[in-house]
C-alpha cells in the first residue's frame, strides 16, 4: 500500500485538469515501487474528484497506528485505488 497526500490546486488554477495530471504521475511511480494499491484520506466534497480519477470509497472505517502504540479511526474518507491489474 502506498499513500497519496497533500494534493493541492491553487482556487484560480482549478479545472484545468491540474490535479489528474499530479495524481496520474504520483500513481505511475508508485507503480514502479511495488505496492498493489494506493491509498488516501478526503474530505466528502473532494470524493467526487477523486471518484473521476479512478479511485473508490471504502464503506469501512480505516485505524491508523500513531505513535506510543495508538490506533487511530481517520475521520476522512478513505479511497483506494489498484495500482495493478491483478490487485484486491
């Protein structure tokens, strides 16, 4: 699993397609590195995007490790997307 974050288009430069082109070459790397899928955290009005991208909804809560042992449930929705044909 790989994670994608931090993807950001400036207000005035959205809808130019900014975005895919980021998100299209951060998952061609990711490719090249071995994990089966990719994985990122959104706030709901950004699902729609990333839906267009190719990327899916879990309909599960996701708990991230922290520090000192903690598990933490993410309170963003949380997307993946098959970096392999062959993934699950």
């Amino acid at each position: 699993m790989v994670g994608v974050g931090g993807v950001a288009v400036a207000p005035g430069m959205q809808g130019q397609g900014l975005a895919r082109l980021v998100v299209t070459a951060a998952l061609d790397h990711a490719r090249t590195v071995g994990p089966q899928q990719a994985l990122l955290f959104r706030r709901p009005p950004l699902v729609p995007l990333y839906r267009r991208l190719g990327w899916h909804p879990l309909d599960t809560d996701v708990r991230v490790e922290q520090p000192e042992d903690r598990l933490v449930t993410m309170p963003l929705r949380t997307m993946v997307t098959p970096l392999r044909d062959d993934a699950r």
